[in-house]
C-alpha cells in the first residue's frame, strides 16, 4: 500500500471520528483545529462548548446556533467579540436578534445600519447620531419609526 492511500484510510477515519464526538469534546476540537466546524455536525456542540469555541474564534459565529443561547450566557464572550466588524454584528441581529445584549452597535455604518432596520425595524432606538449628514440621518430614523 502506498503513503497517499494511507493517508486517505486516516482521513476517512478521522471524519468518522468527528461525526461521533459530541459536546464539549467536539468544541475542544474545533478550539484546536477551526476547519473541523467544515466537517462536523455543529447540533453536536453544546451551548458550553459553543461559549468556549467563540471566546477563542468568534468568527464562527455565523456557524452557531443561537437559538441555545440565554442574554446571561451570551455576555460570557462578550469582549473576545472585538474582532466581529459590522457587517457581521449586521446579520447576527438579523439572524439572531438575542446578540442585541452584547452587540458593539458603534462598528455598524450607516450602510449597515439601513440593511439592520429593513430586516429589523425594531432596532431603530439603538441607532445612534454619529453620522456627518444629519439632516439625511434624521430622515433614516424617521423612515423606520
């Protein structure tokens, strides 16, 4: 047998292996290697472990689900979410209006911020008044009100 078809029987084996890791486990593999969240069945991850692969790699967030996730458990990673820019701040409020709690709402441009109150209207009180055209700004809020 040569190296390369060895190699494939690992590979093969190794994804066999993560369809059958659960929980915590799975996050510590996913903590340890990202590409895994590619491969593996991400119902399987707890909310535990959710918490811990995001404190470590908060852009897979848009791999997570949210629906899991409580206000209080959800500001247990709220610093490592620094890096998440605005378009993605944009549609985890779309998607999963509950991130509302920890949402940097200062990172969202204007742009994002008329995508954000098309889908999310309700959202029109976070808006802030730190855009340079005023007059425009005012007539944005007013539109979603």
């Amino acid at each position: 047998m040569n190296g390369l078809a060895g190699n494939d029987d690992i590979m093969k084996k190794k994804d066999a292996d993560l369809n059958q890791l659960k929980g915590e486990k799975l996050a510590d593999c996913i903590i340890d290697d990202p590409e895994i969240i590619f491969k593996c069945d991400t119902r399987n991850i707890t909310t535990q472990g959710w918490v811990d692969i995001l404190c470590q790699h908060p852009k897979l967030a848009k791999y997570c689900n949210w629906e899991y996730f409580s206000p209080q458990k959800l500001g247990a990673f709220k610093k490592s979410m620094d890096i998440i820019d605005g378009t993605e701040w944009c549609e985890l409020m779309i998607h999963h209006p509950p991130f509302a709690e920890i949402c940097d709402w200062d990172k969202l441009t204007q742009r994002e911020w008329d995508y954000l109150l098309l889908n999310r209207p309700e959202f029109s009180a976070k808006y802030s008044v730190k855009f340079s055209n005023l007059s425009e700004q005012g007539f944005r809020v007013k539109r979603f009100l």
